[in-house]
C-alpha cells in the first residue's frame, strides 16, 4: 500500500527506510538529536541574518525555542536508554538541499525558508511512520507528540516564504527544490538516520 504524501513533498518515504530506521531506534534517536539541534540553530541563524524582518524574527524565536525544548526531550530519552550524546556522521540529505541556496538575495532568504520548510515536512512524515511503526509505547507516544510541531513547523517557514515573496515565486521555487529533496531520498543511506 502506497503511503501518503504530505503536503510538499513529492514522493512518501518507502517502507525500507522505515523498517531500517526501527531496527536501529537507538542510532534514529541520537540522530534526531543533532536534528533538533541543528533545526534550532537554522531558525537563530535566520533570526540573526534578517534581523529587520519583524515577522520573521518573531516566528522563528517561537520555533527555535521549541526546537530546543524538543532537544531536551529527545535527549531524555537517549538516557534513558544508557546512549551516549556523541557524532554521526551526516547522510547527504542536508548538506545536498543546502547546496540549493542560492548566494545571493533576495533568493538566499527564500531558498533558505523553502528548504526549511521541506526539511520539516520530511521530519512530520517520517515522525509519523516511526510512531505508526514503533513497538516501545513511550517512544510511539513521543513521535506522535512531535508531528504536531514538525507540521506547525513547515507551515511557518512557508507562511513567512510567501509572505516576502509572491506567491508564484514562491510556489516555482518550491517545485524545483521538492525534485532535489525526494532524489535526494530516492536511494536509502546505509547508515540509517531521520533524514537517509
């Protein structure tokens, strides 16, 4: 059965990432800890790097602190488990739709919220799966918890996409950098991670 696709994205995550990411729950966990973390941290550099956009600054210290608070949580977890905070190296996801930002403005803030935006919408769906799909009733109830947020998320960086910008820009861009984020997934990542 073919799953859902969430608004934005162009094609659902397959099922052989799924079955892949709960036989490795302990490593999907510390993996989306540095995901929390660096999803706070976009929203402060964007913050910092566009300072005299009111909207912007005011939506994103909404969500970089909820970022935060989701870091913590997961993190609570990790010891739970007796995991150890430590690195894993990045599957080619991120660094891959990074690639897409342009360098100059104003297409650098927009491809920065677009691809934010399809970041987070990935993370709601594959939050999902893992809580349709995870056997520890606690860690299903979190994922569940969090999808809310990862959809408020998106909606956000988009809601701010077409508001400083129009929405055919908006929506053109958006078509360009949704092909580049599922190629970017077409080929499951050996080293199972949220975003592989």
């Amino acid at each position: 059965m073919a799953l859902p696709t969430i608004k934005f994205l162009k094609q659902p995550t397959s099922q052989d990432w799924v079955q892949q990411a709960i036989a490795n729950l302990d490593t999907i966990l510390l993996d989306h800890s540095h995901c929390e973390r660096k999803a706070a941290g976009v929203a402060l550099n964007l913050m910092f790097r566009y300072p005299a956009h009111a909207k912007l600054v005011r939506m994103l210290t909404a969500i970089a602190r909820e970022e935060l608070e989701h870091f913590e949580q997961v993190n609570q977890h990790l010891e739970k488990r007796n995991i150890a905070l430590g690195p894993l190296g990045a599957p080619p996801y991120g660094a891959g739709l990074s690639s897409q930002i342009r360098k100059q403005e104003p297409d650098r803030l927009l491809d920065s919220l677009l691809v934010s935006g399809l970041i987070e919408a990935r993370s709601h769906e594959r939050l999902g799966l893992l809580a349709d799909s995870c056997v520890d009733g606690e860690l299903a109830k979190f994922y569940r918890s969090l999808m809310v947020s990862e959809a408020r998320h998106y909606g956000v960086y988009w809601i701010l996409a077409t508001t400083y910008f129009a929405r055919s820009v908006v929506d053109r861009r958006l078509e360009q950098l949704s092909l580049v984020e599922s190629e970017l997934l077409a080929t499951l990542h050996p080293e199972p991670r949220i975003h592989s």
